[in-house]
C-alpha cells in the first residue's frame, strides 16, 4: 500500500470543517520547535503548505536565500519531467559511415555517440561491441571515433569542491559514460608482511596501480585506497596495512577516455580489427548500427532515491541539449529551469513583488556547487506544481526515498507513525542540511514542505530536528 502516492477525493475535504483550528495547532507546535537549541547558532527556513486544502500552513524566513545542497535534485528532476516529457529516453549510439564491402570491411568510420546516459554499464558496452560483428564488419578500413559533441567540455560543474575529485560522489562528467566514470578497487591480504592482491574493476589499461601497502602490519598505519588526483593522473596509489579484504569506489579522470580505452580494448580483443582512432563529430547521414536506450524513469529513481550526483547532472544536460546541439552548457540547462520557474511564478504568484519569492541562482544539476541559492518559497511552489501533473507527481513520488523504508530515509523516521508517510529528498554539504517533499497528514492531507538548515556544524542533530518538523506537520 502506498498512500502517499494518490490523490484523495473529494469527500475527503470534508475534514476542513476543523481546519481552522488545525492550522492554529500546526503553528503553535512548528513555533515551539523554533526554540531547539539547534537554532541558538544555526538558521532554519521553514514552510508547509496543504495541497488537499490549497492553502498555506506555515512558513519561517520562507524567503531567506540558503543553499540547498541535494534537494537541489527536486528543482532538477521536476523541471526535466515537465520539460523533457515522463516517456523520455536516453541514447548512446553506434553509427557509421561509408559502404561495407563483400569482405566485411567498414570503408568508412565508426562512431561511438555519447548521450550522457548515467546508468551505462560494462554489459551495455559488451552489447555495443558484439553489434558490430552482427552487422557484418570484421575490420574497419577508417577511424574508429568518439563523439562527445552533446555537451561542452566542462567536466565539473561550477563551485564544486577541487578536494573531492577522487570521489565517486563528484565524478568527471561526459556524454560518454561507463560504471558512472568509476573504478572499483578491491583490496585482498594475502600472506604478512608481502604485499595485497590489488584488483581495479573494470580492468584496463588507462590506469595503473601504485601497490605500497603491506599484510598484517600494524606499523604500516591506516589502509588508503586513492588516485593521484593533485597531479591529474588515474594512478590508483594503495598504501598502508590491510587486514581484511576492502573495496573503494573511486572517479577517474576524464570519463569519455575512459569509455573509449575500455570501448576500443575490448573491439580489438572481439577480433574487430582498426588501427586509427579518433574524436569527432557523427555527420547525420550516417547509418545506426545499435542504440542502448535508457529511460528517464530510471535515471530520476537512482538520482532521488539514492541521491546520485551524476545522474541529477546528466538530467541537466539533458534539459540543456533539448535546445542546443551541440555542446549543450549550464547556461542552457538554467534557462531551462528558469522557463518552468516563470510558469510556476504565473501560477502561484501572481503579484510582481512576490518574486523576491523566487530569488535564487542555480548553477548545476545535483546541488554540489556552493553557488546555488534559492528560497523555502522557490521550491514548495516546485512542489506544488509538481502535485498539479499526476504523470509528474506519480513518477517522482515512486523515486523518492520513503521514511523508514528505502534509499536516503531508509534509517530515519521507521517509527510505526512515521513508516512510509514522508517521501522526501534529502541534502547536505558542510554546514548544510536539507529536507523537502510530501507528507501524508493524520487527517488524510497531503502536505507539501520545505525545511532548510543552514550553518549546521552536526548534520545528525538537525536532522534530527528535520524529523521533529515532520512530526509535527503530520499531526
């Protein structure tokens, strides 16, 4: 049973009868949550509307610029549905041009076309390859080429911090993409004092292996699994003791030649004879020989439920390509954004001076950057709106993590109460933590809500106050 999903009829309304007197009782619980002791050094903004009523419950510095860290996701997510459509899909293709001859031989070139697809995996590349020899080429009698052409060559988004480049969380971003542009490293002890088995999944040869580490050592200190990332390289640097088997996800620099080693490696050892590779762009005669496709349903589950940067990046770039191509940028993605948020603003707020309302400045997809700034206000009308599409709303409540059931809620609200009646997005950064999407009220409502913490030096004490916020709206 899922009730936070479907709307309520109209009988339900009839509840409203006692809304006066609930909206006073919401306010005077959400005011005396104020006082937490959170709040003597942190900020808070606040604000909680009833969808089933229409009306506004409660707000506090509703209108105070913060950064939203992943909630950022929502404005994303909802913007790419509404724009890009619920049926939309993701393609990266394998084309080429010219004749293939009796002998099976491409005279022509190959192209590899990336469409920022985050959910590309080493299988769908295996599938990629295996169609050429199913097409009838055995050998190419040109240049083997990547195409990158869909989105500029920034691999970053704006304000993202340099010190988390070796992270899985901040990969380097492309319209080529394999395993999410990272590399699994597993770590193996073997016999004390020698040195571990080192495994770097999947293999290739555009990284090596710095193995310093010992067995069973105490004295060779904590285990470290890393990539010589201040010197720009994809050198995977493991050093310190290992006593147990460890696995660390790491990005690698530059996905797209990553993709076309991996790509290119692998054609040779299929028996796929080539000798010249290259970039370049695909001409648009040329004939498809495969396409992995991948629906947009399944990029907005991984990037809400589980808060995956990089796919809340490729649905931004997405928005960006539907109106340039190529090299699609930021800039693009953000008119796009801005378009839907003039549609929200005609619909919600009607007076011109409500758009200190929406004051904001976004910069990327995911919410990494610290230059984003937007309002409680900018992203409960979001919501709101998101509520007016059911296609949108079903889709997005689906992938949305559940309290006390799954993906970034799984550990927080399992009370027997809670289970189940918070779908919502989580988000935090240094200093900031994050929490907005539906609720589903004692009196049968849905609720929208908004509640962003600011200057937040222990990220577990508000969210824990999150949860109190929570508690309180849904009584």
């Amino acid at each position: 049973m899922k009730p936070i999903y479907k709307r309520y009829t109209a009988t339900i309304i009839a509840s409203l009868c006692l809304f006066t007197g609930s909206t006073q009782s919401i306010g005077t619980r959400m005011d005396a949550l104020l006082d937490d002791a959170l709040l003597n050094n942190a900020d808070a903004s606040v604000a909680v509307y009833d969808l089933t009523a229409d009306k506004l419950l409660y707000e506090h510095r509703a209108n105070k610029l913060c950064r939203p860290a992943s909630v950022q996701k929502l404005i994303t997510t909802i913007t790419a549905l509404d724009r890009l459509g619920t049926d939309y899909t993701m393609h990266t293709e394998l084309r080429y041009t010219g004749t293939l001859g009796a002998d099976s031989i491409l005279h022509g070139d190959l192209y590899v076309v990336g469409g920022f697809d985050p959910e590309f995996t080493s299988a769908d590349l295996n599938s990629l390859i295996a169609a050429i020899p199913a097409a009838g080429i055995r050998s190419i009698n040109g240049t083997v080429m990547a195409d990158v052409s869909m989105t500029d060559s920034t691999y970053w988004g704006s304000g993202w911090c340099w010190d988390d480049a070796p992270a899985s969380f901040q990969p380097y971003y492309s319209p080529l993409l394999l395993d999410k542009g990272c590399v699994e490293v597993c770590v193996t002890p073997t016999v004390k004092d020698s040195i571990p088995t080192v495994v770097c999944l999947p293999a290739s040869s555009w990284y090596e292996v710095d193995n310093r580490a010992v067995c069973y050592n105490d004295s060779a200190g904590a285990l470290h699994i890393t990539r010589d990332w201040q010197e720009g390289s994809n050198r995977i640097v493991v050093s310190g003791n290992v006593k147990r088997p460890q696995t660390k996800k790491l990005s690698i620099q530059t996905s797209d030649e990553h993709f076309f080693a991996l790509f290119t490696e692998r054609m040779l050892r299929y028996g796929i004879g080539a000798t010249h590779f290259g970039y370049g762009i695909c001409p648009p005669q040329a004939q498809t020989i495969a396409s992995v496709h991948r629906p947009i349903a399944d990029v907005v589950n991984e990037a809400l439920k589980e808060s995956d940067n990089l796919n809340a990046e490729a649905l931004f770039y997405h928005l960006a390509a539907a109106d340039t191509q190529p090299y699609a940028s930021a800039t693009d993605a953000v008119k796009r954004i801005d378009s839907l948020l003039s549609v929200v603003h005609k619909n919600y707020r009607t007076q011109e001076a409500d758009k200190k309302m929406y004051s904001h400045k976004i910069v990327d997809g995911s919410g990494l950057s610290n230059y984003n700034m937007i309002t409680a206000h900018l992203l409960l009308d979001y919501l709101r709106y998101a509520y007016s599409r059911e296609e949108i709303y079903d889709m997005l409540t689906e992938a949305l993590p559940h309290s006390g059931i799954d993906g970034t809620l799984k550990g927080r609200m399992g009370t027997q109460a809670m289970r189940r009646r918070i779908v919502a997005k989580t988000g935090s950064m240094t200093g900031v933590s994050t929490l907005a999407g539906y609720a589903h009220a004692s009196n049968g409502h849905i609720l929208a809500f908004v509640i962003l913490n600011q200057h937040v030096l222990k990220l577990s004490q508000a969210r824990a106050w999150q949860d109190k916020i929570c508690k309180a709206i849904m009584e």
